[in-house]
C-alpha cells in the first residue's frame, strides 16, 4: 500500500511543474540594442490546436512600442514595430501552415513543429540612442 502511495506522490511532483510550464508567456530581450519578443507555450494546452483543425486560424499581432521615460506626468512615445504571424491547419495536406511578416510561408507536419516556430525569437533592431527608455510589447 506504501509503495502505491509513494508512487502517487511521485506522478503528482512530476505533473505539478509541467502543468505550470504550459502558461503562454511573453518575453522581451534587450542585448546590445536589439530586442527579442519571444512568445512561449501558445499550443501547449491543445485547445489552439483543437481550433485550427477545425478549420480557424490562428492570428498572432505583435506590437513593441518604444517610449522615452520623462520626469513628467507622461513618457513620452518614440516609435514602434508591428508584426503578424498568422497559423492555419490545410486539411487536405493535413500540415499546419504558418505566414509571417513579408509573407515567408513555412509548412509543419505536427502542432509540435507549428509551436516550435512560434517559440522562436522575433528580432526587433532599434538605433542607440540617448536616456532611459521602455519597451511595451503587445500581442493580440
């Protein structure tokens, strides 16, 4: 009975940390003047990837907002740089196509393929420039 309900315990410590590594999250990286925004476990409660086969797509808008910090009431906005990545499931081919920016058109075979992509850093180039800045990242 000790052993079943040690191997209980053992099953409920290794789901405990995956479960909680599942939450989508947005990331940005500033080195050297170039930002990444990085998007991380989108698909990885399936219910994305339930939707997709079913015929919807999945449309992903980035916005990094770069704003100038002022001792006033309000910082004051400097620029910005959009992005689109677009997912969809092709039936007949039964592969999920992703369109980004541009229009580069990249095919997965697996939803794990089409995750691995959107987890792969977008790079956004910024000049040097003088004082203190924020970044806001949005994506709807």
């Amino acid at each position: 009975m000790r052993a079943g309900l040690a191997f209980l315990v053992l099953i409920g410590a290794v789901t405990v940390p995956r479960a909680a590594a599942q939450a989508p999250a947005l990331t940005v990286i500033v080195q050297s003047g170039v930002a990444r925004v990085q998007t991380t476990g989108l698909l990885a409660d399936g219910k994305f990837v339930g939707l997709l086969r079913s015929g919807f797509p999945l449309r992903l808008h980035y916005r990094l907002e770069l704003w100038r910090s002022r001792s006033g009431w309000f910082d004051q906005y400097i620029s910005e740089a959009p992005w689109d990545a677009v997912a969809r499931h092709d039936p007949l081919a039964d592969d999920f196509v992703l369109i980004r920016t541009g229009g580069r058109v990249t095919r997965y075979g697996t939803p794990e393929d089409l995750e691995r992509a959107l987890d792969l850093p977008y790079r956004v180039n910024s000049r040097s420039r003088v004082g203190e800045f924020l970044l806001l990242c949005r994506s709807t």
